[in-house]
C-alpha cells in the first residue's frame, strides 16, 4: 500500500541556516519540531529529507563529510523518537570545482529528482504528501512532484514568479509548517493561519487548501480543515493578507 510522505529540506528547514555547515556540530535542530515530526510518523507519514549538497561539488566539504553530518542529525532527531525513512542529497552543481559532482542534475532542487527517488524507493503516493521548505526552490520541487507545499518565510524569497513557485502556505517557522499538515491531515488540533508575506503585496489567488464544498473527504481525506483566500485580512503586524484555517464540519463555515 502507498505510503505518504513529509519531504523536508534541511538547511533553514529542520536546522538553523547557515552556510554551507560542513561539520556535524554546525547541524542544530530548531526548537519544537521534534514532537510535531513524531506525531507526523506516528499518522503514518513517511519522513524524508531532501538537501541541496553543492558544497560537495564546490570542494568545501565530502560525502563522507556529510554522512557524518546526517548521522548526527539521525541521531538527534531519533532522540525525539524521530526516524528518518530516508536522506537524499543533491552533490551537484554546474560549477562545481570536483569534475566528479561538477554537471547538470534531474535531484538538484528545484527539479523534483530527490522526491521522485524517494517515492520509488518508498512507494510513496506524491499527492498525498508535502514539501516543507524554505525557498521558491523547494516549493518548485515539490510542486513538480506533485506535493503540496509549504514555505518557510525567513525572508530570502521574493514573490513567486509563477504558480510552480507559489506554495500552498506560507509560515514562518517550521514547527508551525507541521501544526498546520497536523491539523489539514486532522492528526492535530485545528488552527488559524492567517500568514503571506507582506512583501509580496498580494493574496494568494488559489486557496491554499479547499475542502470540498459537498463536505465530501477528497481523496478518502476528511477536509477537517479549510482555508479560505482572505481579501485583506490583517496580517500579525498588521500588515499583508493571509487566510484563515479554521475547523471545517461539512457545513458552510460563514
Ligand atoms: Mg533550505
Ligand atoms: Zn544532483
């Protein structure tokens, strides 16, 4: 039977961003996500990373190097009774400075290579799962994919140019990514979500997530949760437009 899956990107997603850590002590762990990631793989989703490695092709660290990097992170999220299903990396990249990793790439992101990898590796059932990341890359990836999707906002990304680029939702910390698949999956308490960057000056056009109007499950999902585009809902500043994600019953919730 297919499984589902949480793809998770690494660098600014599961551990602090830095550049290019090459070492295991550099990997830290956001605080929190532990215990939303195992009541993820507790409702059965299968929990992949999927990191862009360029620093391989560039020279600045090994795939030995970054084994031990993963290990550790293995290790550390097993503390929280987290087990990684799988760790797919992308060494590539066209300018790289090792002939060995320096080309062009179907797993560098924002190609989908990793997650289809995984999905074959896993028999994970792709519209059923998620991309959590932090950039427009990882999102591209995943929509590629045919995930939903969503985005970290640490505040690199500019407005999406193109619906491949648009994530379905937009927070910005991880552990409130995984509150909001927890609750959209019902294997969490519902929440309200009222994010989108301000900078990005407009609504979403597409609601993030629609619940069917019949009430009936999609996909043999039960639409717990819904979001409706909001016109100009007041962001937590006071600023921008987000949407609200509220407990749905099958009945027109305003
Ligand atoms: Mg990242
Ligand atoms: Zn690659």
């Amino acid at each position: 039977m297919a499984s589902r899956a949480i793809f998770l990107d690494r660098d600014g997603t599961l551990v602090w961003p830095r550049e290019y850590p090459s070492t295991p002590d550099e990997l830290l762990l956001y605080e929190g996500i532990g215990a939303e990631l195992h009541a993820l793989q507790q409702h059965g989703f299968r929990l992949v990373v999927v990191t862009n490695q360029s620093g391989v092709a560039h020279g600045y660290f090994t795939v030995e190097a970054l084994a031990q990097m993963h290990h550790h992170l293995a290790r550390e999220l097993a503390g929280f009774n987290v087990h990684l299903d799988g760790i797919y990396f992308c060494p590539h990249h066209p300018e790289g400075v090792v002939p060995e990793f320096r080309r062009h790439c179907e797993c560098r992101k924002p190609q989908p290579g990793m997650l289809l990898a995984a999905a074959a590796d896993l028999a994970v059932d792709l519209s059923g799962s998620w991309m959590v990341g932090d950039i427009l890359d990882d999102i591209e990836a995943g929509k590629r994919a045919g995930c939903r999707t969503v985005l970290i906002d640490l505040g690199s990304e500019p407005a999406p140019s193109s619906s491949l680029r648009r994530p379905d939702f937009v927070v910005t910390r991880t552990v409130e990514a995984l509150r909001l698949i927890r609750a959209i999956e019902a294997c969490g308490p519902p929440i309200q979500h009222r994010y989108w960057p301000a900078r990005w000056n407009h609504a979403p056009e597409q609601k993030g997530y629609s619940a069917p109007s019949s009430g009936e499950p999609a996909s043999g999902r039960h639409p717990r949760a819904h979001a409706l585009a909001g016109s100009a809902l007041p962001g937590e500043n006071g600023v921008g437009t987000g949407f609200n994600l509220f407990e749905h019953d099958g009945e027109e919730a305003r």
